[in-house]
C-alpha cells in the first residue's frame, strides 16, 4: 500500500508537470485559433512556423547564440577553475564569493547593468552585445560545475603526472581533462539551457529588429499569441524528448557494458 501510494503520489506530480505542456501540444494541431474550441486536426501550423522567416531567424539567434556564449562560457570558466585552484584558500574563497553574485543577482539588474555599459562605451545594441552578455552570465554556473571536479581529484594527480615526465600541457590534456570533463560537459548544458532560457537580459541588450524565441513571443503575447509558435514549441520539446532518450540508451548500454567486464 505504501509503494501503491508513493506511486500515486508521483503519478500525480508528473500529470500536474506535463498537463500544460499536453495541452500546448494538443492546441499545436488544432486548425483553428481558438484555445477553447476544438476545429479540427490539422499541420497548417507547423507548415506556416516553418515558412514564417520570423520565427526562423528568433530560432537561429536563439541556438547560435546559445551554443557560441555556452562554448566560450565554458572554455572561459575551465581556465578560470584553474587559476582560482592555484590560489590560497582565502583569495579562492573571495574569488567565488564574487563569482556567486551574478546569480543570485536579478536579472534585470544585470540587463540594465549591460546596457548601460554598453551605451557608456558608444557600442550599438546587436547581436555581438546579445553573445557578450550571455557569455558574461553563463561563466558563473560552469565555474560552479567543473569547480567541484578538480576538488576531487587535488593537486597530487598532476604532480604525480609531472613527476612521471609528462609536460604540464600533456598532464592537464591525458589526466585532468578525463577527470573534470563531466563538470564540462555539466556546465556546457546548464549555461546553454540558461542561454535559451533567458527573456530579460537579452530584452535589455537586443538591438532593434533582433530577436531571440523569448523576446518574439513576448513581443506576440501584446498582439495575440500565433498558434505557429505553439507548434514552435511542440518541435522543441519533441526534440529534446528525443535526445533526453537517446542519451539515456546510450548511458544504459555502456553501464552494462562495464558491468559485463
């Protein structure tokens, strides 16, 4: 009975997670506009997000600039992980103290704290000031996911490597790099998801004409919200369903893998 109620439980955890997102995937093939009356199964949503060269150019700068802050985020935070390693305690500590204030920051403080500067220095609002400010947001949470990493495996493995007559670019690519490469890949995901993800800074740092899938629905919401962007979402969330699956077959098949061995 308490397993039957544990289960119930979280059946019902999951039902209220999902049901809004069921409910945009049902409307996303709904022929017509309306949210309350159902007019029949159609495609013609999908067919015009996918014609609508609005949408596709939101869906472009959203990925690309995503994927670019997230890998230079990511370089950029694994470089700094090993300076504040080769600091004392004291210095590491104010270092991560003011590494932690970006995110518990608001942020629109950050928005408005870029923009600012950017206007202060005669810099025109585009895209390239869209990239800059997401990188400078990401950093932070990658620093926090490969941080960890190299507490883990300290500073004797790459003496040892050293002492071995590795060079220290070899020691850190053939021994440290292995060892902190699932904080990368962490902080990789988390600072890209953050980068699709955010509305207010990129609205405070976008110039004119430019727009990313968070602002453009929020520029829709104003005038009515086109079913095309319900489809939008319906792809997105079967992609990453898709990849989540995946990921978890492949994890799967190697864990067995290893067990076999």
């Amino acid at each position: 009975m308490r397993k039957i109620g544990k289960g119930l439980y979280i059946a019902l955890i999951m039902f209220f997670l999902y049901l809004p997102i069921g409910f945009l995937i049902v409307l996303s093939f709904n022929e017509g506009r309306s949210m309350a009356a159902w007019t029949g199964f159609s495609f013609h949503w999908f067919e015009e997000m996918f014609e609508s060269r609005m949408i596709m150019d939101a869906l472009y700068n959203t990925f690309t600039i995503a994927l670019g802050a997230s890998l230079a985020a990511t370089a950029i935070g694994v470089l700094a992980c090993i300076g504040l390693q080769a600091m004392g305690y004291k210095s590491r500590q104010s270092l991560l103290t003011l590494n932690n204030i970006p995110m518990l920051n608001a942020d629109i403080v950050t928005g408005i704290s870029l923009m600012l500067t950017f206007v202060a220095f005669g810099i025109s609002l585009n895209y390239e000031t869209i990239m800059f400010s997401h990188i400078c947001f990401c950093i932070p949470y990658v620093i926090l996911s490969v941080l960890p990493k190299f507490k883990e495996i300290g500073d004797n493995t790459f003496e040892a490597a050293l002492d071995l007559g590795a060079t220290k670019t070899k020691a850190f690519i053939k021994v440290i790099l292995p060892e902190i490469m699932p904080g990368i890949l962490s902080g990789f995901l988390l600072a890209f998801t953050m980068s699709v993800d955010d509305f207010v800074i990129t609205h405070f740092t976008r110039g004119a004409g430019i727009n990313t899938l968070s602002t453009l629905i929020y520029s829709q919401v104003k005038v009515g919200v086109r079913p095309t962007l319900y489809a939008l979402s319906t792809v997105i969330f079967v992609v990453i369903l898709i990849v989540l699956v995946l990921t978890n077959i492949i994890s799967s098949k190697r864990e067995k893998r290893r067990l076999e061995l």
